[in-house]
C-alpha cells in the first residue's frame, strides 16, 4: 500500500507507475465463505464483484487446492489425479493465458451458494492459481468471458444478475441494475456492493477484503556471484543469522564456481566454509547467494558515504543527497530494479534509517538507438550495429556525443544515419572556423547579435533543464548562422556560447574556452545569464516585392510610420532599378511584412 501511495509523490512516466500499479495489483473487494454440501469442509473466495453472488452456479479450485483431496468423489478421483499431474508440468503463465483453451474436471462435490442456499458444482480448472488470492473462485458466466467461456463449454447453467445483454449468446460484462438478486434488485454497482458486505458481514458468511497481485520476491540464486547469505541451517532444524561481528560474510575463494550437475550452489562445494557450530551445534550455512537486484537496490544510498562502517550512510549526508534528482532507465525495469529499490528504501525509510519515503524523485526513460534498418542494434543484425569506437576514431568523441544528443527527443527511439553523424561533424568545424578563423571577435558590441544571443541562452537553459537537448542545439546552429552574418562577434556573446556548447562537445569546447584567452577549465565557469529585456524585438524585416517579384529586404522599426516606410523601400537600390523608367501605379503596405509595389 505504501509502493502505490509513494506512485502519486513522484515526477514519474504515467505508463511506468500503471506498469508498477497493475504489478502490485491492487484489488478491494470481500471474501465470502462457501460450505460443501455433505462435508464439514468449507472454503473462501475472493471477489471483487461480490454484488453478483446470487449469478454464481459454480466454484472453482486451484488444482492444488488442500481441499481437493477431501471433497472428491470416488468416481471422479481418477480423472482428478490425472488432470492434477497434467497441470504440474505448466507454468502460471500458461495456465492462466486468456485465450488457451478452458479445461477442467469436476470433483463430484457441490457447494452451498450462501446468499441463496443452491447447490453449486465445484470444478479444478488450471486458470485458477493456488499463490493468487484464496486458490478459489466463485464464477458468475452470464458477467465474466472466461466463467462464460468455462460454462458454455461444460454445460453449467448461465444466470443474469445484472440488466444489459444477451447473455444466451455471450457475457454482459458491463454495469447495469441488478436483476434475479432478491433483495438487491434495482440497485445499481455500489449501491449492491455495500449493501451485500454488510449481509455477508452481519451473517458471519464474508468480509471486506483487500487483495494484491503481488508476490514474494524469489531471492535466492544458485550462483557463486552475489552476496552469500548471513543464515546458517542448524541440525535441530532452526534457522539463525549469524553474530553482527562476522558481518560482512565474504564468499570464500573457490578453484571451481560453476554449478553442480545437481543444481547446488557452487558454494556447496566448500565444506570447511559451509560446515559451522552455532553455540555449541553443528550446522551448515546457506548456499544460495543474493540475485543482483540485492546491491541495486541500494547502491545509490551506499555512493553517498562508501567508506561508512558504521552506517549505510551518513544520516546527514542522506538528508543532503536523497532523494536522487533524476534516474534516466529503461522502461524494461519498471518491475525489477524500479520497484525493489522502492521497497528496500521505504522499508529502510520506516526504520529510520534513511530520510526520504522515495529514492528517485524524476524518472526519465531514454529511447533505443535503433539500426539503419530502424530494429535495435545487436547481435542478430552485426551488419546494422555500429563500433563506437571506429566512429571516435574517425570523427572525434565529441562529434559522437553531439550527435547522438540532437538525433530526436531523448525518450523516442531514433534509427542512426551516417549522414546524420557527418553532418554533425561539420557543424563543429563550422563552429570552430568561426571562433578561431574569422578575425570578427571584438570587445565592441555593435547590438546585431543581441536578440539572438540572449534567446539562445534562455532556450539552452530552459532545454536542459526539460533534458529536450535536441532543441538546445537547433537554437545554438541558429546562433551560428547568425553569427556567420554578423560583421563582428562580441566576445563575452562568444564565451558564453561555448560555456553552452561545452556540454555537448566538452573537448572542443575546453579548446575554444583556452583561445578566447583563458588558462583555466570552463567547467566551474557561472552559466550563462540572459536579458529579457534583449529578447523584445524591436525591429522586423520587411519585404519588398515589385510586380510580384521579391526584389528587396530592409529592417524597420515595429509598427513604423508607413511614410517611413515607403521612403526606406523606394530608396533600396535594387528596387529603383526595377522602377527606373516606369511609373509607379500602385504602392500597398503589409504592415511590419511587406510592401509590394506595382509599375507599368
């Protein structure tokens, strides 16, 4: 319950906490006690839809129910037995795939429908699982596709409890007023749930009931990596950890850590290791050791204060880092690492032992760097996957980085392009040609970059920040280009550009930082800062076109008088030349767009 409430605190793609949500599996609903008919024996099902009781017309075990040895009938134990051992061989995944085909065996035994005294069959049916919930249902055909499917099959009987639908020719399972449900008729989904809980709760029959999907994390591996477990198995059968001062248990050194044929853990083999005595009896260590999930489900905490021997952390130096800003993973561990790491760290947070409820505060998942042929690279296709370091070789690191940054947005899968790595490649020299090569650097700000400089900081800040780095190198191009028209470059423009650009392309950019004449690393240079007032256009440029032909282009202010206008467009060289001879017929202004004149 705590993992699902923890969800709602965190900046965390909605599709990874649904994944974690549908994992935990969260289910409100009652349990409701069914007596065999003819036996003392009774069982408890769960249900979610306890409302529809009065439909149930038969109950289902898991095959491995305890009480299926009891209530099955001498006639049909044979055809139980043989169904028991056919199911054994499956896993949980098949057996509960919705579309296999449903097969089951009756046990010959009836039970006692409490809200309406019927005798129901009981069947063993593999899609009931023995780990889920009670290993017991109660099933309600004329609502539930599966029960629907099962019925229609062995010829149950089908009973409508909710109003909606044909249910002769398949299940309503949507809501409706129930119906054939005595005293809960006319009562709509709610309304029949609340009331039928307090029946069963009034009746000593049921009671509301939460119930979760969930299930024991399978710890243990039969592997020599990983952490031995600190357990020893003693000969009168108890288990105990060992003394706080034989922690931290170290694998011993072994010659052979491969497993043996009978899947012991390698361990195993050391017998001075695993042989202890335990307060005077003897005993035998566990040889299992921890899965990896073990060490990553805390490492973040342990980076913190690695050289502690008292604590995991220093508590301070946990208030200080916790939680981590910002995780970048794959979705694939949304229910591995993602979720025990949660659930070591809140259990660790209620003892107090750690300071915040959640260890990441942000979850980005980044996209796949896929093959020319647009499928992730790997070893089925060598001929679409590309060496890193054959590209750092010929093109430099940094050309790699940038461009793997400005391939698309980072949580999208993007297809790599060779093209895209060389056009990439270029831009730095561009980059570079401009700040070493021009001769335009200059003390004097002459205004001309003004705007664009002060809008590419406040994009690259903001971009960053919103990790869109992609868009953050569009708008540092755009102020390349502008700086390539530019007649000078302002210094302190240029510096800041490349303290920007160095996060993408830290080598040439440490290079550019010691041209423009300093001798120390740019890293703890303070990032750039921006002027809003710079980022008000106070100039636009018009267009000039003469019988429908662009003929010219001028800056003007915004809104100018359109006499001003007129005379800046009729005084542009290139646009007299156009008139020269001909007389002006027609002369329309666009304001703060175009002006577009006609001669004849």
């Amino acid at each position: 319950e705590k993992l699902l409430e923890g969800l709602e605190t965190i900046d965390w793609p909605e599709s990874t906490k649904e994944i974690q949500r549908n994992w935990i599996g969260k289910s409100v609903g009652a349990q409701v006690t069914f007596k065999v008919d003819g036996h003392d024996d009774s069982f408890v099902v769960f249900t979610t839809r306890c409302d529809t009781l009065f439909g149930a017309t038969y109950c289902v075990l898991a095959p491995e129910h305890v009480l299926v040895d009891k209530i099955v009938s001498s006639e049909q134990k044979e055809a139980v037995e043989a169904y028991r051992k056919e199911c054994a061989t499956k896993s949980d995944l098949e057996r509960t795939e919705l579309n296999k085909d449903k097969t089951g065996v009756f046990t010959g035994a009836y039970a006692i429908n409490p809200v309406n005294g019927k005798k129901i069959p009981i069947w063993i049916s593999d899609y009931v699982l023995a780990s889920y919930g009670t290993g017991a249902i109660m099933a309600v055909p004329a609502h539930d596709e599966r029960d629907y499917a099962f019925a229609k099959k062995f010829g149950m009987e089908i009973i409508p409890v909710l109003a909606g639908g044909d249910v002769t020719q398949e299940a309503w399972t949507q809501d409706g007023l129930h119906i054939n449900s005595e005293w809960l008729d006319g009562l709509n989904k709610q309304e029949a749930i609340d009331k039928m809980i307090e029946w069963l709760e009034s009746n000593h029959i049921g009671q509301k009931k939460i119930n979760y999907k969930i299930r024991e994390w399978i710890f243990a591996r039969q592997r020599y990596w990983g952490e031995p477990i600190p357990v020893v198995h003693l000969e009168d059968d108890r288990y105990v950890a060992i003394s706080d001062e034989e922690l931290p248990l170290v694998l011993p050194v072994l010659d052979d850590y491969k497993p043996s044929k009978g899947g012991q853990s390698p361990l195993a083999k050391d017998e001075e290791w695993v042989n202890v005595t335990v307060d005077g009896i003897k005993g035998k260590r566990e040889t299992s050791t921890m899965p990896g999930s073990a060490g990553s489900s805390w490492y973040f905490l342990r980076y913190i204060d690695p050289k502690n021997d008292k604590a995991i952390a220093d508590p301070e130096l946990l208030k200080h880092w916790m939680p981590v800003d910002l995780y970048v993973g794959g979705p694939e561990h949304a229910v591995g690492h993602l979720l025990y790491s949660r659930m070591w760290n809140r259990y660790l947070y209620d003892k107090g032992i750690v300071t915040t409820k959640e260890p990441f505060q942000k979850l980005v998942h980044q996209g796949m760097i896929l093959g020319a042929n647009g499928i992730k690279m790997g070893k089925r296709y060598p001929e679409f996957a590309i060496d890193p370091n054959v590209l750092i070789e010929q093109y430099g690191a940094d050309t790699v980085r940038l461009y793997e940054m400005f391939m698309g947005p980072l949580e999208a899968s993007k297809p790599w392009s060779e093209q895209g790595v060389d056009g990439a490649h270029k831009w730095l020299e561009r980059v570079h040609r401009l700040i070493v090569e021009s001769n335009k650097l200059s003390d004097t700000n002459d205004g001309s970059l003004d705007e664009v400089y002060h809008a590419t900081v406040k994009k690259v800040t903001s971009d960053i920040e919103s990790l869109n780095l992609n868009t953050a190198i569009s708008q540092m191009m755009i102020f390349i280009n502008e700086c390539y028209k530019a007649e000078t470059l302002y210094k302190p423009y240029i510096e800041g550009f490349v303290q920007m650009f160095a996060c993408y392309a830290p080598h040439l950019g440490e290079e550019l930082w010691q041209f423009l004449g300093h001798d120390n690393t740019l890293t703890f240079e303070a990032w750039p800062s921006y002027d809003e007032s710079k980022l008000v256009k106070n100039q636009v440029e018009m267009v000039v076109q003469v019988n429908g032909k662009v003929r010219g282009k001028f800056m003007a202010n915004i809104d100018e008088d359109k006499k001003v206008v007129e005379e800046m467009a009729l005084a542009i060289p290139s646009v007299q030349a156009q008139m020269e001879g001909k007389t002006l017929r027609k002369l329309i202004i666009v304001p703060n767009r175009i002006v577009n004149i006609v001669v004849g």
